[in-house]
C-alpha cells in the first residue's frame, strides 16, 4: 500500500508541518515515507505545500502529483490541486477561508471550519491540526496517536508547552468525522 | 536502530561527522544551503571547523590545504559554484589530495535556475578541469545513501588518494526520508605523504601537480591511470531492480531513479516485464553489467533531467548490441511518474514486446 | 508648472520582486532619478549582480548586462573599453561585491575605471537566505554564524569605502543611507555625483549604501530601519572618503 498526500495553503498556515507530522508519524508506524516541500522562487508569491508519500515498500518519486489525499487550508489550493487528486480520494479543505467548494465526483470531501475551531481553542495558530486531525479521521492513514507522538519530535523542544493545544485541536478535528 | 526523519543535505553532513570529517569550507548558493548551515552549527560541537570561505575558488583551495595536510575535508556547493571550483579540483586530482566535493545540482548553463538538474554529468565525470583525471563520484538515491555514500566517499578518498564527488540534486537535498545514523567514527589519519611538517622523516613531503621536468609529467600520468583502473575494476556500484525477466529496463540514478521506480511499480502491477539499473557510481560507470544486458537482448530507456548526458554512457556501454531510447527535461523540472509511465508504455507498444 | 514628483523615466513599470520593508527599491529609484536628471537614459548600460538586485534589468529602462557572481566590475570595464562615452555602472550586493569579486573591485577601483559603482551593504547574502556577509557585524546572528559573528574566527567586516579610498585610482567614494527621507536625499546626491564623475571622465567612482533587509535580519521594516541607523552606521560612518576637489587639485 502506498499512500499519497499534498498538504497546501498560504505561507504561515503550517501546512509544512503537518505534512511532517503524517511522513514522522508514518515513520513511526514503521513505514517507508518521504516528505518533500514546494521551495525557492516556487514560494513567492505566499503559497506554500509539501508532498508527503507514506509506504509499505520503498518509496518512488518523493514528488506527488497525483494525490490519494489533499488538505487544501486556502482557496488557491484546492483550486489547483482538486483536479489532481485520485478517484477514491480524499479532500479535506479549510472551510473557513473557502466558502463553497463543488463537489467532485468519486472523492470524498470534507469542509472543515479549522480557523473558527481553532479560534474557539484560544489559539488561531493551530487551525492545521485541526485540519489534521480530520484528515486522519477521514482517511485512516496514521493513528492520531501516532500523529500527537510525532509532535514530540517535529516541533523544537521550546514549543512543546504548546503540544496539549496541538493535541486538542487534533482530537476537534478526528471529532468532525464520526 | 532509531529512525530519524532528515533533508538529504543535513543527512549528508551529519554522515559526513559521523565520518570523520572535521574540516568544512564553503561559500552560499541554493540548493545546498542546508549543508554549511548545518555544519556552522554542528562543526563547533564536535572541536571541527566551519569557515565560509570568500569564494568557490577559495573554498576548494582551502580543501586543497587541508586535504593536503591529512584532514578530512569537505567542500559542497551547487552548479555555478562546481564550475568555479573545477580549476582546483584539476589541482587536487594532478596532486593526489584526497577530499569530497559535493554537488547539489541545479539547472544550467550560466546562472540557470533554482530547480533540480541532471545537467551536470557530463562536468562531473568527464573531467570538468583540465587534465586526464577522474574523480569517483556517487549517486545517492535516498536519504539514507546520502549518509552511507559520504562515509564511503572519505574512505576511497584516502584509500585511492583521490578526490570524490557526490552529485546529487535540489530534490534529493530538500526531500526528507527516515534515516539510521551510523555511530561517530575515531578517524586516526595515518597519511605519510600528507604535510604536516617533517618531524622526523628523512625527505620533506611535497603536494604537488607540477610535472615538468623531463620524464615527470608521464610518469605521474601513467601513475594516475593505474589507479583509476584499479578503482574501475573494484569499485563500480549499482542497483538492479527486477532486470532478470526484464524486457525494457530504465537507466537512472538520483531523483530521476525513484520517479523511474514509481512508474515502474504500475507497469510491473500490469503484469509488464521492466527492470531499473540504477548507477551508484557514475564514474567508475557500471559499463560491464549494461554490456552484458545488452548482450542478453534488453532494450533500454535512459530517463534524465538533461538533455542527454548519461544517455551517451549507456550506448557506449551497449556498443550498438542494444536499443537505447532517451526520455529528458530540460527546465530544471522533474518528470512525473505519469511521463515516464507513459513513456515507457508507448515504447513496449512500439516494441511490439 | 514644474513638476515634483513623478516616476522616473528609467524605471520600467514592472513591480519589483524585494520584501516589503526592503530598501533595494529605494535605491533603484534614486538611480533612476540621477539618469532622468543627467538626461543619460540612452547611453547607460548597467550591470546587474548576482543577489537579490539579479533582476535589476527588469527594472531599469536601460540597457544592461547580468554578470556571473562578484563578476560586474570586469564586466563593466569591458563594456566600458567598447562604449568608452557610455555611462557604465555595476549595482553590487556586499556578497557579490566584497566577498567572492573582491578582486574585480579592488582592481577595477585601482585601474580608475572610468564606470560608477553602487554598492548595497547589508550584511548579509539577502538572495540565498541570510548567510554571513562581510560586512556582517561582529556578534551579528546569520544562518552560517548561528553563534554571531566571531571575529576570533572569522575575522571582521570589510569597511569597502574606507578600503578603496587607499588606492590612488578612485576619483569619487561615499558612503550614505537610506533610513530616512533627509538621508534619501543626501543618497541620491551622492548617486548622481558619481555619475557625473564618470561623465567628466574623472574616472572610477562609488557609493555605498547601507542599506536593510528585514526579511533575514528578522526585523520589521521599521525596527529594521532602526538597526541601520542605530548599529550600522555607528561601525560604518558616513561620509566621503575621496572626493572629486581631492582630485582636482592634484
Ligand atoms: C558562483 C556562485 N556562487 C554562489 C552563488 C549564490 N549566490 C547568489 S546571490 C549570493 C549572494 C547574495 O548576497 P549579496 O551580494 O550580499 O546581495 P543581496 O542578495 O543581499 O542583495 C550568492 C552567494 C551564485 N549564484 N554563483
Ligand atoms: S531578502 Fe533582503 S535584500 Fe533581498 S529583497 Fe528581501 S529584504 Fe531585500
């Protein structure tokens, strides 16, 4: 099985990080994963995303184009991205900064309020995991124990107070699923 | 054994510590800008040195000082910054100095672009500086041979007294992959040619490339071109992946390889017999083994982000026994495995395979 | 009705690349203005670096030349040696022009080449993410001096302007800054002075501009304007260190 994932939005939304937290958190389970950022002149202009590939057998092309799954946190993104994304997939989308979204045939979609429910947490900052935290409820592709585990090791030992409020938004966002 | 999840270019200059290397000098450009920031940071921890060097053509004579002293030296920097260096990498080559140079390429000619390129084979291989030199040089395909090549790289150096290169690119140092690392090694140097003032020895120790009186600068030649036949007849490296039963099979290495490698998982899913050969070491080439495929009846797809630089190794090595195809990009972009997938498609087909 | 305040001529209208806050712009602009004033649009070639000005040429409505790395001043005299009623001039970052082309300006300086150097010192390598510079300030933090600059190690900051000023070829160097409008102006005055040192054939002229760049100081674009006049200038005065009356005398 090999799981393909794009994770995009603007500079600043933390759209890096939780593509690292599913490729550590896959590592974690044992899985081959790679985790590939957009960079240089590709991010001026403010958008950012990363590519993030989560394998039983050895991974291929670290870049991905066509995606199993996408969190799209920004209008701009799911608009470039949505078409890519595999029959069967998966797109969870920041319905706080993207009003309506069509339907796509075959996909499953799931509009998450990630900045309201982050705001309601106290801190606007982790609207990505809430996001996340819905992605992993939709699509299964690691366990939020493994994701809240990766926390530990993806964010610098300075933030790690913060770590009980990325793990709350995680819970928020699972919670949207069931 | 921990996995920790690192960019190929930290990954190599941690490998590159854990190796032994205490001595790093370079100069800014992108895409390999992780690698001298990480050792800006890390070289002090462990007594080693960082200096940013004025220039490329500083930086690699400092290498040229150091490794010419008995330190394990290191020097990266990406396409632009190689070419300036190439005068010193002659130098190291003509003297023998051991040391690696590592390449993060970026697309050309001139200033280019920021994107992942293959063009630089050809620079890397076939000389670059003037002279009849070679340098070994690998290709790391992963994270992790980011780490084990570097290592590998500081022994053949010393072992060969040879400079070797790591070409690798923008999407091999940006990607981040698991990795083990490997326990700190204690590099004793023992290296009694190397300049560390005479103390003892009967007769100073000279580096030098200068062969101009009489009979020198042949017999240095005739010297150089031993050792690189021994190096050719022990060192090449390579990976093959399903070639047994393979009809096509794809030529690549770096970033192109593992695009090759996804494409090759679909097209190996539809019951369809292809193969990867993937080079590990560029020079010495893994000429014997393509020869010897060809020689069974393979047919052959050089994938590349180039316009055709690997591609001439491989019909040089098939001799015309085989039919070698090209598949290429040029601006300083990565195929995608739908590209190479249907690629190769169209060839089985046209193959009538 | 004189007018005083427009777009200058020389700039072309395309929007500009630098962070906000960056002042890149600023000193653009101030070129542009001493071409409009001196009425030389049609006979400037400039020379672009590599760094964050690597785009100038989409800039300026002139034409120009984009130089390999620290090459510009080599570039400028050949140039010059072809079109010697040209008016020449390199823009150069402090990593193009004082660390790896060194060389290309102590000897272009040293030659009196007849070209105007505008040189942008803001210690650090803007374009490839915040390296150390040298001009980067004793103790300053950058991504390859993530301790702050050691001068025990690495030495200290080049004062380029006071350097060149020793040679004999130069005829015009300053040093100026851009951190507020009476500065800006003293800026321009300086830029367009050297163009006409260049024009009256004087030969070699430069001004060095201190010069920000928030986006790698870390700084907002107003603190980052702070840090200029509060510790830049402090270690690198302003002032002119060759004058054009010092050459007409001898
Ligand atoms: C030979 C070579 N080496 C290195 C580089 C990478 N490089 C691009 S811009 C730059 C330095 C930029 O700094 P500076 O000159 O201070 O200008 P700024 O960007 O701050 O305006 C470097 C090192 C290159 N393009 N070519
Ligand atoms: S990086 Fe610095 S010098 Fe470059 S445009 Fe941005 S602020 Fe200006």
């Amino acid at each position: 099985m090999t799981y393909e994932i794009i994770c995009a939005g603007f500079g600043g939304q933390g759209v890096m990080l939780i593509g690292e937290l599913l490729a550590y958190g896959g590592m974690l389970e044992g899985k081959n994963v790679t985790w590939f950022p957009s960079y240089g002149p590709e991010m001026r202009g403010g958008t950012a995303n990363c590519s993030v590939v989560i394998s039983d057998q050895p991974v291929g092309s670290p870049i991905v184009s066509e995606p199993d799954g996408l969190i799209a946190m920004n209008g701009p993104s799911l608009e470039k991205f949505k078409a890519t994304v595999k029959p069967g997939g998966a797109i969870v989308y920041n319905a706080s900064m993207i009003e309506t979204a069509s339907e796509m045939p075959g996909l499953k979609m799931l509009p998450v309020p990630s900045n309201e429910i982050a705001s309601e947490l106290g801190n606007n900052k982790v609207a990505n995991m809430v996001a996340l935290g819905a992605f992993i409820g939709l699509t299964k592709v690691i366990t939020l124990s493994s994701a809240v585990k990766a926390l530990e090791h993806v964010l610098p030992a300075r933030h790690h107070k913060l770590i009980p409020l990325n793990v709350a938004a995680l819970e928020k966002g699972l919670a949207l699923v069931k | 054994m921990e996995r920790v999840m690192m960019k190929g270019n930290e990954a190599l200059a941690e490998g590159a510590i854990r190796a032994g290397c205490r001595f790093f000098f370079g100069y800014p450009i992108t895409p390999q800008n992780e690698i001298p920031e990480y050792m800006a940071r890390r070289m002090p921890e462990v007594n080693g040195v960082f200096l940013q060097a004025e220039s490329e053509v500083s930086a690699i004579n400092m290498i040229y000082g150091a490794g010419g002293a008995g330190g394990r030296a290191l020097t990266s920097s990406s396409s632009p910054g190689i070419s300036l260096k190439q005068e010193g990498i002659s130098y190291l080559a003509g003297a023998q100095v051991p040391c690696v140079i590592v390449n993060v390429a970026r697309g050309g000619p001139g200033l280019g672009g920021l994107g992942p390129s293959q063009s630089d084979y050809f620079q890397a291989t076939k000389g670059g500086g003037h002279g009849d030199y070679h340098l070994i040089v690998y290709a790391p395909g992963t994270a992790q041979e980011m780490v084990d090549l570097i290592g590998l790289a500081f022994d053949k150096a010393e072992e060969y007294r040879n400079p070797v290169m790591i070409l690798s690119d923008a999407i091999m140092g940006q990607m981040m992959e698991p990795v083990v690392l490997p326990e700190m090694r204690e590099v004793t140097a023992d290296q009694p040619w190397a300049t560390t003032g005479k103390k003892g020895r009967a007769k100073p120790n000279v580096i030098n490339s200068l062969g101009i009186v009489g009979e020198d600068l042949e017999r240095i030649n005739i010297e150089l071109q031993e050792k690189y036949k021994k190096i050719v007849d022990n060192e090449i490296r390579y990976e093959a992946d399903g070639i047994d039963d393979a009809d096509l099979i794809v030529v690549a290495y770096g970033t192109t390889s593992r695009v090759a490698r996804s494409a090759l998982n679909m097209l190996r899913a539809e019951g369809k017999k292809v193969g990867l050969l993937r080079p590990i070491t560029l020079w010495p080439f893994p000429k014997p083994i393509l020869s010897e495929l060809a020689a069974e009846g393979k047919r052959f797809l050089v994938v590349e982000m180039s316009v055709g630089q690997l591609v001439e190794d491989v019909i040089l090595a098939v001799n015309d026994r085989a039919k070698v195809d090209f598949f290429g990009k040029l601006n300083g972009s990565v195929p995608t495995v739908r590209e190479v997938y249907n690629e190769i498609n169209a060839l089985l087909q046209k193959g009538g395979a | 009705m004189q007018k005083v305040f427009g777009y200058p001529r020389a700039l072309t209208s395309k929007r500009t690349h630098y962070c906000p806050g960056c002042t890149h712009g600023i000193v653009h602009r101030l070129v542009a203005e001493a071409i409009d004033d001196l009425g030389i649009q049609e006979q400037t070639i400039g020379i672009a670096p590599v760094g964050c000005a690597v785009l100038a040429y989409e800039y300026f409505d002139v034409d120009f030349q984009e130089a390999a790395h620290g090459r510009a001043p080599a570039v400028a005299t050949g140039i010059k040696r072809v079109h010697p009623d040209a008016v020449v001039f390199s823009y150069q970052g402090d990593g193009d022009l004082a660390s790896i082309g060194t060389a290309e300006i102590v000897h272009a300086a040293a030659r009196g080449e007849n070209i105007t150097v505008i040189f942008i010192n803001n210690t650090v390598y803007g374009m490839t993410g915040g390296q150390m510079a040298p001009t980067t300030l004793p103790g300053q933090k950058t991504t390859t001096s993530p301790y702050g600059r050691d001068t025990t190690k690495v030495g200290f900051p080049i004062r380029v302007s006071e350097m060149l000023a020793t040679l004999d070829g130069p005829s015009y160097i300053e040093r100026v800054s851009v951190h507020d409008p009476k500065h800006i102006i003293k800026a321009g005055r300086a830029i367009r002075k050297a163009f006409e040192m260049q024009i009256a054939g004087k030969g070699f002229s430069l001004v060095e501009v201190l010069s920000t760049c928030p986006t790698n100081w870390g700084l907002t674009p107003i603190k980052a304007l702070e840090r200029l006049k509060e510790q830049m200038i402090p270690y690198y005065p302003l002032g002119v260190f060759r004058s054009p009356e010092e050459v007409a005398e001898e």
